[in-house]
C-alpha cells in the first residue's frame, strides 16, 4: 500500500505535528470556526476544485496566473491577458468514491457507521489509519488523463466556451509518471490536438508530489516538485476560500 496521503478538500485535515506553517495554525477565525464540525456543502458557489487548481497554478507561476477569477466555460480567466484554464478531474471513480466517504468519517459518532464507511473506503482500494486516508494507489497510465483531454477539446470546439488567445487545461490526476511516459504522453497528446482547429496550449497535469506543465505548443514538458506541506496548505487554503464565498 502506497503511503502517500490523499488530500481530502472537502475534510478539515489535522495539523501534524512536524508541520509547522503559520497559514496552517490560525484555527481560531470565524472561517474556520463556521464549518470545522462539518465537511463543505456537496454544492457551493465557489467549486473546491476550481479553487484548488487557481491556487496549485498561483504557485507555478503567479505572474502570469495571479489575475485568473472564477467563470464558466472556461472556468478561469484573465481577460487583460487573454487567457482562459478549463480544469477537470482525471481520478478514477474509485478515488473520488474514497475521498467521498473519507470526508465525512470525521462528523460522526456512530461507530457501526463509521466501521461501514471504513469498510466501504477499503473496497476502493484506500486504506483509512489513525485520521488519514491514504490511496488508492495511482495509476501507471496516462489514459485517463487523455480521455479528459479529447472531452474537454471537443468541448473548445463546440462553440460553447469563450475563446481566448491561450487556452490552457488543468488536469487532477493521481498518476505515477517516469520521463518515458511523460514523453508518450506529450507526444499523444499533440497528435489529439492536430485534428482540432481550437487547441489547448497547454496542458498542467497535477498530482502528488508532482506537476506536469506540458507545453504543447513548445512540445516540452516542465516536472515541478510539489510537496507535500504544499499541497497541504494549499487545499486548506482553498477551502477557506471555498468557505468565505458560502458566508458571504
């Protein structure tokens, strides 16, 4: 079993102890006062993984990404600069169903229930110990995340979506990549795009430990490190945004 922590944004994660980030340890605000018994809403005006990805793309660039605001089709943009990040999710359902179950472990006292959901997180191939969810293992194929791509370029092209000068795609994957593979993948993924008038520039595939900024215009692809505490003070940073929105 993989010992890498799933990041859980609908859950209020605990703080280990070896983490010691300022963000982190402000627990006393009335954001996260309002929602700390409680997982997020299954609807909020802000969707968590929108919020996710701006700040995951804030940290690979904020020059060029610190202007980006909430939309639809795409679902951010920067209009003085002209572009626009459409951002999807390539997990299987398998995880998705984990992550589910795993964020409202914490909000019940029921132990017959609770022992219920554990089992169910464990038929997912996740595994639940002292808090933390960990798995399900990621894949070794990048199919998932080329499915994502072919939908969400049909869908550039289908009149539908506002056009900018860039057209980026954040993908959320859970796969386990080596060069070779990232190689293949940007090479598929040109060959996807060639049929379209309407291309994605780029496509960011993030992951843990990991983001993949494939530039398909360039034809490179940048491996950027994405650590742990980061990923951690990022998605507790995404949902107290989340949660500001549903207060006001």
């Amino acid at each position: 079993m993989d010992k890498m922590p799933l990041i859980c944004l609908k859950h209020k994660m605990e703080i280990k102890p070896e983490i010691q980030i300022p963000e982190m340890i402000q627990m006393l605000s009335h954001v996260d006062s309002e929602y700390y018994d409680k997982p997020l809403p299954d609807r909020t005006k802000i969707d968590i993984w929108e919020c996710y990805a701006r700040h995951v793309l804030l940290l690979i660039d904020s020059d060029k990404y610190g202007s980006l605001v909430f939309s639809d089709k795409p679902d951010l943009i920067d209009k003085a600069q002209s572009l626009g990040v459409e951002v999807t999710d390539s997990r299987p359902q398998n995880s998705r169903e984990a992550e589910s179950l795993y964020s409202k472990l914490a909000y019940t006292k029921d132990p017959s229930w609770k022992k219920r959901q554990i089992e169910r997180i464990e038929k997912c191939g996740a595994h639940y110990e002292n808090g933390i969810l960990f798995g399900p293992k990621g894949t070794d194929s990048f199919q998932q995340i080329f499915k994502a791509h072919l939908k969400k370029l049909k869908r550039l092209n289908s009149g539908d979506y506002a056009i900018f000068k860039r057209n980026e795609l954040f993908v959320t994957s859970t796969i386990l990549a080596d060069e070779e593979m990232i190689r293949e993948a940007l090479s598929h993924m040109k060959e996807q795009s060639c049929i379209f008038p309407r291309r994605f520039d780029s496509v960011i595939v993030s992951v843990p430990r990991h983001n993949y900024v494939f530039n398909l215009n360039a034809s490179t692809c940048e491996s950027l490190e994405f650590g742990y505490c980061d990923q951690y003070r990022i998605a507790n940073d995404a949902r107290q945004e989340v949660i500001r929105a549903e207060l006001i």
